[in-house]
C-alpha cells in the first residue's frame, strides 16, 4: 500500500542524532550502539526512528555514506563522540509518502514510488528521510518525506 499526502510540516523533538561518513557495512553497528546509547542513559524512545543517506562515496573497497540517523526519546541525555541531541527536526511542506508493504516486496514498491516521482516531476526542495514506523520480520511501515 502507498498513499500520497501533502502536509504543512513533519516535526519531531527531543531527537538523539548522528551525522557523520561512516562506511556502508558498520551501519548495523551504528544502530546497536544508538541503541545503547539510549538504554543505558535510562531513556525511551518515544518515535520513529528517522535517516536519511545525504552523499555517498567510494573509499577503496568500500562504500562511504555521509549518513544522518535520529530517533525523539524521552529526555536530554549527555553528549557522546557519535551522538547529540537535537532539539527539533523539521521539514515544512512535506511530500509524506506512506508505505505499508511485505519486505520482500519493498524494493517494488520503492521502484513505483520513483517512477510516480519521475512522471509528476516532483522536485525535491530537501533531503529524503526515512521515517521508520515498524520494521519486523515481515512488514515495513515507513514514510518517506522531504520538502517540495
């Protein structure tokens, strides 16, 4: 399922953040260690777990991404090398594009979504984020927002 919606604004506050290049494969590190980050300040999340991929690089081998990953929690918590807090994030007139899907049919529906971008000449005025609603062994619930 894919609904298109037009809104004045998407905000979240109270978000613990990371922005930095880090290489494609530590990204599943990078979430353990959000994770922890925010179990062991006794903190809760309390919303989606926000991303977005602004650049990508190859560095060798690998491949770098100047990657930005945020999540609203429950109260400040101290200041990390990797993670701040960040008191708002903000996007105001938002493409929220809402999908509902199988995981084995994601990159179907992403194909769709680009095509539907591609023959309404959409032009994005922001970055793309992902806001990650549910993420299970079988379903996806994400939006996928940015400015127009």
């Amino acid at each position: 399922m894919i609904n298109y919606i037009e809104k004045n604004n998407v905000e979240y506050f109270n978000l613990v953040r990371f922005r930095n290049w880090i290489r494609q494969d530590k990204l599943s590190a990078l979430y353990d260690e959000l994770n922890r980050v925010i179990i062991g300040n006794n903190a809760k999340k309390c919303g989606p777990l926000i991303s977005c991929t602004h650049f990508l690089r190859k560095n060798g081998e690998s491949i770098e991404l100047d990657f930005e990953i945020m999540v609203p929690i429950d109260k400040n918590i101290p200041l990390t090398l990797e993670f701040c807090m960040c008191d708002k994030f903000c996007i105001e007139k938002v493409l929220d594009i809402h999908v509902v899907t199988s995981k084995f049919s994601f990159e179907k529906e992403m194909a769709e979504i680009n095509q539907h971008i591609k023959e309404n000449k959409i032009l994005p005025k922001t970055a793309t984020y992902s806001v990650l609603e549910k993420d299970d062994n079988e379903m996806i619930d994400t939006h996928i927002i940015f400015g127009i």
